[in-house]
C-alpha cells in the first residue's frame, strides 16, 4: 500500500491539472488550478507541521487536490459531491481501498461553506481552504471571487463588501496551528470591510440627505434666492431619481433652476 500511495500521490497532480487544462473556462478568476495548488500547498504546510502518518497525509493530499474539481461541471453549491465523485472514480480505479476513499470524500465534503469539520483532517482541509482569510492575500482574492461570480452569472449583490465582513466574522478556524499563525491577520482583514462597511454607510447617508436654504451645496452661494430655492427642490429630486455623483446633481440643478428663472423672465 506504501508503494501505491507513493505513486499515486505523484498521479493525482498530473490527472487533476490535465482536467483543469482541458475544461477551463475564463470566468474561473478564482476557482482555477492556481487555487488548487495554493489549497494543496497550505494542506501540506499544516499536515508537516502536526507530522501526520503517511496515510493520513494521502488522504488529505488527495482530498486537496480533487476538492474544487467539481467547479467545471456543475454549480457551485454542487461542485463538492461532483469532485467526491470524480475522486472515487479515479482512486478505485487504482486499486486504492473503499475504506480510504471513504475518508478522502468525507475530506471533501467538509469543505461546503459553512465548515462542520468532524475530524481532525477534515479540520485541517477545511483550514487550508480558507487559509487565505488570515492572509493580505484575501483582499486579491476576494475581488477574483466577486469577478467570477459575476462572470458565470451567479450575481453579485450590491451588499457584497457587508456580506464578506460578516462571512469573516462568523468564520473560525479549527486547528491550533492556523488560530495562532493567521488569527491576527483575519482580524486585519475584518478591520479592512468593517472600514469599507461604514464609509458606505456614511456615502448612503450623504447621498440621501436633503440639502435645504440653510444647508446646502457651496456652488448654489452665488445664485439669486429664489433661482438658488429651485436649484435646491431640482437637486432633491435628482438624489432620488438618479445614482450619479454629487457634483453632477448639483451642476444639473442648477442649470435647469437658471432655465426656469430664465423661462419665467420671458
């Protein structure tokens, strides 16, 4: 069985990259081989550092890098029972005991959001997947998720950046060795949209706000009272009808307040 694994712990890399070359699609920004390696790469890193036996460490090597394949030919909230089923396909074609395969799938499973690990390797697959979150990296690759999402249709909310924070907020991770090296740096990245999150709120805020004779833009300082009243009532009603920038609801408003003077003149 040593030997087997060995050697198919050098055949799952070539298979899986050879599915991923051959059914690619450009609108996977994120889920692409590129996320594969760095899952494997970050489930390595975790499985060394609590020195897992040998078929543990194949069993979370195989699971890492079958886990996204499902992204190519299916949904997203199906990908993980589509790659569970290409995984089993290829390790009981090579001989590889339903006992082993059992656990790789089990692997696999976990890693649907949110994460309920059972065990300790569904632990640390589940941790090298959102890895990232710990990272400055997250800030890449959150922005490569909106893109893809909206790239395959998926839809992407306006709420995005609110949706993210609280996804990091409610996210943990499992294992010892990723609280204490990535914990702080989560943090950061919350710190980042929790920013984003208010700096929203007060341009939403803003842009709603009514402008009235006592409060209103410098640009209307000039005009004559009443002319500078009806720029006020067109700009209002611009805020409502139109998601443009402030200044262009200004400078419109108060072209067509002059209009009006001039139209009530003649």
């Amino acid at each position: 069985m040593d030997n087997k694994i060995i050697l198919l712990s050098t055949q799952i890399p070539v298979y899986v990259s050879a599915i991923f070359n051959e059914h690619m699609k450009t609108a996977f920004v994120y889920h692409n081989l590129e996320h594969t390696r760095r899952v494997v790469k970050r489930a390595v890193e975790i499985a060394t550092h609590y020195d897992l036996s040998k078929p543990d460490s194949f069993i979370l090597h195989a699971a890492s890098w079958f886990h996204d394949m499902g992204q190519l030919f299916t949904t997203p909230e199906n990908h993980e029972q589509q790659s569970a089923v290409m995984m089993e396909s290829f390790l009981l074609e090579h001989g590889i005991e339903q006992s082993i395969v059992k656990v790789v799938r089990e692997c696999i499973l976990a890693t649907k959001i949110p994460h309920r690990p059972q065990t300790f390797l569904q632990e640390i697959i589940c941790d090298a997947d959102t890895y990232n979150l710990g990272t400055k990296e997250f800030l890449i690759t959150d922005e490569q998720l909106k893109e893809e999402w909206r790239l395959r249709g998926i839809g992407v909310s306006p709420e995005w950046d609110r949706i993210t924070l609280e996804f990091l907020k409610r996210h943990k991770f499992f294992t010892t060795y990723c609280r204490e090296k990535l914990q702080q740096g989560k943090q950061d990245n919350i710190d980042v949209f929790t920013k984003r999150s208010e700096d929203i709120n007060k341009s939403n805020q803003k842009s709603t706000m009514k402008w009235t004779l006592e409060n209103f833009p410098l640009e209307m300082s000039d005009l004559a009272p009443n002319v500078r009243e009806k720029a006020i009532e067109i700009a209002n009603k611009l805020k409502q009808e139109r998601h443009i920038k402030e200044l262009s609801i200004v400078e419109e408003a108060i072209k067509r307040a002059e209009e009006w003077f001039l139209n009530m003149e003649g």
